[in-house]
C-alpha cells in the first residue's frame, strides 16, 4: 500500500506537460503545432484517465482502511523558519481527486468537439489542462502554503478561461470582475494563513489543529484574534465558491465557453472554497463563533441564489444562480457540523451540475445556427421552446439532471440534500424552515428552466421568412403572462414573440425552413447541419451519457439497507481515514420506515414546487386554445393584479440581481472614483498648493520690494523706523 502512496506525486504533474508542450510548440512550429492540434486532446484525455485510475485505487485503499499517508520535500529553510512542499493524501483528497478527473474527463471530451471549430483551440486546451493540474495540486496540498500557490494558480486559469473570448467586451469584464473579486478573498486567505502561523508557528495542517486546541483549553490564545483568523481563511472560501456577499463574480463567468462553465460549477473552481472549509473543519470547529457565521452564510447565500434564479432569462445565469445556491447548501451543512452530508452532496451535486451545464451546451449548439452566434440570443430561454422532438436524446439527460437537483427520488441529489435538510432541522427550526422552502423554489426554478426550453414551441424568429398579414400575436413572459389577439389559426404557422409575427412552413421543400442547409468550414472541410434545431454528434452525447449513469447511481454510495444486512453506505467507510477526527457514519440514510417517514416531507415540497412551475409555464403553452382561454380567464379575474404585482416583484427582484450589484457599483466603483478625486483635489491644491502658495506669494512680493527701492538712504530709515514702530505700538498695546 505504501508503495502506491509513494507514487501519488503524478496526481497533480501528469498533466501539466501538455500545457507547457502546446506553448513550446506555438512558439517554436506554429503551423505544424496548428495542423495537428486536434491530436492534443488525445494525450490530454490520456492522462486525466491515467490520474483517474490512479486516485481511484487510492480511493479504494481509504474506503478499505488505508491511513493517512503524507511526503515532504524541505523547500525553505532559515533558522527557525522552515516550509516543506509535498503531498497529504487521506479521504478528503481522494474523493476530491476521484471528482475532479472523472467530470473533467467528460469535458474534455465533449470539449474537443464543442471547440474544433475555434480558432483558440489549442489555448483552450492548454488553459483546461493547466486548470485540472492545479485543482488537483490544491486538493493534494499537504499545508497552507502550497494550498495558497495553487489556489492562485486556479484562480489565474479561471481568469484566463472565463475571459477566453477576449474580443466580447462582456467576456473581458466578467473575467476582471471574477479576478477583483476573487483578490478580495485572496488577500483575506493570506491574512488568515499568516495570523494562524503567528499563532502556532506552523503551516501543516496537523500541527496547525493540535496547536491550536491545546491554546484554547489553556487559554493561550486571545479568542476574538483567533476568531479573526478563522473567519480571514473562511473569506477565501466565501469568494472562491461564490457566497455572499462574494458571490457577484459566478453570473458573470457564463461569459466563457460552456465547457468551463461546467468545470468551475462542478469540480474546480468553486470546489476549492468547499474544499478549503472541509480541509480546515477541525480547526473550524474548535474556534468560538466560526461554525454560526459558515452556517449563517450559507443559509444566507442557498436563499438568495434561489430567489435570483427565479427570472433569469440566460441559461447559464440560471443553472449559475442554482450552483450558488446548492453550494449554500453546502457550507450550510458544514456550518452545522454535518461534515458527511455536506461532502456527499458535494459529489452528488458535482455530477448533476456538470451533466446540465454540458445538457445547456447541447442546446445553445443546436441553437446557434438559427439565432446566430452570439450569447445573448443562443442562451435566451425566451427564444427557445420545444426542442423536445429536436434533440431527444439532451432533453432525456437535461430532465434527469433537473430531476436531480430538484431532490427527487432516487437521483442522486436526492439523497444528499434530504441529509442536509433533515440534519439543518435538528440543529436549528429557523434554518430548518428556510432550507425547505429553498428546496421548493430549487424544484420551481429548475423545471422552469426545462419548461420553457423543451416545452411549448420554438419561439425563435427567423430573418426573412415572416408575414405580418393574419398576425397571431404570441406575447410570452417569463412569469408566464400572455396575450393572444386571436384571428386566423393555421396549423403551418408557427409563431414568433420576438417581432410579434408569424413564420409558416411551406410544403415545397425549396422554402421549408425544415430543409434549410447552413454551412460553416472545419479543418477536415465543410460540415453541412441542418439549420433547425438538431441533436449532438456522438462524441459529444457520450460524455452526456456518462454523467447521465452518475446522476443516477452515484446517490447509492451514501445508503446502507442494515434491516437486510447489507451494507452499502461506502461514503462513511470512505470518510473514516481523514484529517477530520470529527467524521461520524450517519444513519439517516437507512433504508427503514422512519426513513420514508422523514423524506415525505421533502419530496412533497419539491412536488409542489415542481407543479407551480408546471401551471406557469407548462400547461399554459400546451396549445394555442389552452392559452387563449387562461388569457380571457386571467383578464377576467379580479385577483390578476394582486398576482401581477407579487410577480412582477419577484422578476424585478430577480432580473436586478437583488440589486445587489447596483449597490456595490454606487458604494464602491462610484465611491472610490468619487474617493480618488476628492483626493487628486486635495493633493493638487492643497497638499501641492501651500508650498506652491507660499511661493507665488514671495514671487510677487519680490517684484513689489523691487519698484520700491530708489538708492535713497534716507527713505530706507523711513520704512525701516516706520516698521519697528508699528510693530512696538502692536506688542506693548495688544
């Protein structure tokens, strides 16, 4: 056993070639290199897959007893002061790094497609390879230090990678907002790592614990400074993984390709935060006040990620919103001490996120030949809708994964998120209550997203082929108000919210739209695709189809049937070598009757949630009759303008962000514009201007003395006795 541990150094390095040999070959043979640049997703995969196999023996270790194995190098050396740079692999590494390869393998692969037709493709895949090797660093870290180089390192590659297509203004601004944002954090870890180091004298992670405990039961130690320290490193965690009041930077990133979206929702990015906090729980949990201000926060954050997804018109903004909020979830749990619930929805949240971001990327593909190129309207939830019978195959998938996160049973967000709501009840009623409720506006959001994608018709408009004449206007919202000026309905015309007109299918298969080819070149020649609506290549639906199994089986790692006798719950026997000697087995998820007891309650929430979003944006669009009766009904209703105003708050609310970004664009952008210019006043004329003053004051009374004197002696006496006198006459009378 020992020997495989000795070899664990290839976890973080075995990737990191590719990256540096895409940039040497760039640099030196840029044409060759471009040539084959397809040839690089292969060795790519190759090695993911080799780290892959390898973390998933060293998880099979951990999971049948295996220690905690931990290498050191000496690196800095200096007296009393010294760092070490080496690897720590117990539990919480092996499940993370197990995560981290399996999602990234898929994105890789569905990358190397989704990318070929990019003219970056190669920087993207240096940029992706260079991200996985410092994730996987990071979660081998064996102390603060060498946590802290390679959490940069994520951070630079998420920079690099959200601002990919650097030529979109907004792609440019989002990936400056994650990098000013992150900094915030940054500089907040790096305060808390330096004041704990003041308080033991040391990085390691064990020696940081034991330090620490034996100061706090000896009163060695102030608690309000140790507190500080605590909450500093925890802020890291806040930015990183996107809590509030950090979290402004997540919506953003959906500016980058999708791919990286669901890397840094699943297995990278915002992983490290959760990862930071679970790494450090011993010393989190032996600091007065820490584990009330996690839990309050992310309560805080599962609420309000929930809430801004409402009304989100951008899929990607959505699914965003919802990561924030599941990763509030999160923190939640390992605010409350539920170390095992939190790391399992970890996993199982991992996957389902992955699945529907890279289910999204499938969609906006197929979107964009008919919409054009660009974000806004490739990723507009308003302009799509029944793509149901267009790509079957991603609708399958997208349904499973927002099943998922909804916490239907038996998917495998179900199983960890019942465990968080059940354990947030014990420990509080109030967290309780607001983890329930998150969890029904979870199950609302989510199908909404499905609804108004899959559901319906495609409300998308195509350039040149409308007729305004017997218009059926179709007016759509996002909170499900519509009109409808009923005139004449034709079964071969097909509507348009957009310009408020009506697109028809002709039977002569020269103008059917069905038939339209659009064309666009690759390196291997053109590739014709149809201009409708269509399903992915293969090779981009495997990486779908893989997390399709994992979304649905990877739940029953965290079950046990002990009425039988048998034994399945692996996570508890995973999580028993870990740093955490806190690591408890929970027996929530026994299968018995007290168990379908607890789960009802749940379950029936998410049900209620998921036909909420069913009334507004499902049975609605139905049919065109349906939707002109519900319209008359609504108009008819006194209730409307009740609902109207709830609605329209919410959608306010939400569209706005919570306005929380106006507010931190008046209070800080504007403040420290307004800030730095009372202060470029203040230093020009004030600062700048005494000296100067006193300068120009001597500059012109110089040139009035000059004219004064006229080579008299006597008028000299004259000023001279004139001026003492007066002088005399002011000091002896006042």
């Amino acid at each position: 056993m020992e020997h495989i541990y000795q070899y664990a150094w290839i976890i973080p390095f075995l990737s990191l070639p590719i990256p540096i040999l895409i940039g040497l070959g760039l640099i030196l043979i840029p044409t060759t290199t471009k040539k084959i640049r397809r040839i690089w997703a292969f060795p790519s995969i190759l090695f993911l897959s080799i780290i892959m196999i390898f973390s998933l023996n060293l998880s099979i270790q951990q999971i049948n007893g295996g220690l905690i194995y931990q290498y050191l190098w000496s690196w800095i050396i200096n007296n009393d002061f010294s760092v070490e740079f080496g690897y720590l692999i117990d539990s919480l590494t092996s499940i993370m790094s197990v995560l981290i390869t399996t999602v990234g393998i898929t994105v890789f692969i569905y990358s190397d497609n989704y990318m070929s037709h990019d003219q970056g493709y190669l920087r993207f895949f240096a940029y992706l390879n260079l991200f996985n090797a410092s994730m996987l660093g990071l979660v081998t870290s064996s102390n603060l230090i060498q946590i802290y180089i390679f959490w940069e390192i994520v951070g630079m590659c998420s920079y690099l990678l959200i601002g990919f297509w650097f030529t979109r203004p907004l792609a440019t601004n989002a990936c400056q907002k994650a990098f000013v944002t992150n900094r915030v954090g940054d500089f907040g870890l790096l305060l808390g790592i330096l004041g704990f180091y003041w308080i033991t004298g040391s990085f390691e992670f064990r020696d940081l614990f034991e330090i620490t405990n034996n100061l706090i039961h000896n009163n060695g130690v102030n608690s309000i400074f140790l507190t500080l320290c605590a909450f500093l490193l925890f802020v890291g965690a806040i930015a990183k993984s996107a809590q509030f009041p950090l979290h402004i930077w997540l919506p953003d990133a959906m500016e980058g390709p999708t791919p990286i979206s669901a890397l840094i929702h699943a297995a990278t990015m915002v992983a490290a935060g959760i990862f930071l906090v679970a790494r450090l729980f011993p010393l989190f949990l032996i600091t007065p006040y820490i584990m009330y201000i996690i839990s309050s926060i992310g309560v805080i954050t599962l609420l309000l990620g929930a809430t801004l997804a409402l009304a989100q018109k951008d899929i990607k903004r959505s699914l965003a919103y919802s990561t924030m909020s599941q990763l509030g979830y999160i923190i939640l749990a390992l605010g409350i001490g539920s170390y095992r619930a939190a790391l399992f929805h970890l996993i199982t949240h991992a996957y389902s996120k992955a699945l529907l971001f890279l289910g999204s990327g499938s969609i906006i593909h197929s979107m964009e030949p008919i919409v054009g190129y660009s974000p806004d309207k490739s990723q507009n939830m308003v302009l799509m809708g029944g793509l149901t019978k267009y790509i079957p195959i991603t609708r399958i998938a997208f349904l499973l994964g927002t099943l998922s996160l909804c916490g239907i049973p038996p998917l495998a967000c179900f199983w960890s998120k019942d465990e968080i709501l059940n354990d947030s009840w014990l420990h509080s009623t109030i967290f309780g209550i607001i983890a329930y409720f998150t969890a029904g506006l979870t199950a609302f959001y989510m199908f909404r997203v499905y609804l108004l994608t899959f559901d319906g018709y495609l409300r998308v408009h195509f350039q040149g082929y409308s007729s305004t004449k017997n218009t059926l206007y179709y007016s759509i919202s996002l909170w499900g108000k519509s009109t409808l000026n009923r005139s004449n309905i034709n079964s071969n015309l097909f509507l348009s919210t957009i310009n408020k007109q009506v697109l028809f299918f002709s039977k002569d298969k020269k103008n059917n739209l069905r038939n339209r080819i659009h064309y666009f070149s690759t390196y291997f020649g053109k590739k014709y695709t149809s201009i409708y609506p269509h399903e992915l290549d293969n090779t981009m639906l495997f990486p779908l189809l893989l997390l399709v199994l994992f979304t649905v089986f990877i739940g029953s790692i965290g079950i046990h049937f002990n009425e039988r006798g048998i034994d399945l719950d692996v996570l508890s026997r995973w999580l028993t070598s870990s740093t955490n000697p806190f690591v408890e087995s929970s027996n929530y998820c026994v299968i018995s009757y007290e168990f379908f007891q607890n789960i009802l309650i749940s379950i029936s929430i998410a049900t209620f949630g998921l036909c909420i979003a069913y009334i507004f944006y499902g049975s609605i669009y139905s049919s065109y009759q349906d939707l002109y009766l519900i319209n008359s009904f609504f108009k008819k209703s006194v209730k409307r303008s009740f609902l109207d105003q709830i609605k329209n708050a919410m959608y306010n609310w939400s569209y706005n962000r919570g306005y929380i970004d106006i507010l931190y664009t008046n209070v800080f952008t504007s403040g420290i514009r307004r800030l730095s210019k009372f202060t470029e006043f203040f230093d020009r004329h004030i600062i700048d201007g005494i000296p100067n003053g006193f300068g120009i004051t001597s500059f012109f009374l110089a040139e009035g003395v000059k004219y004064i004197g006229g080579g008299r002696v006597s008028f000299y006496l004259f000023l001279y006795l004139s001026f003492l006198s007066f002088f005399l006459f002011i000091f002896l009378f006042f």
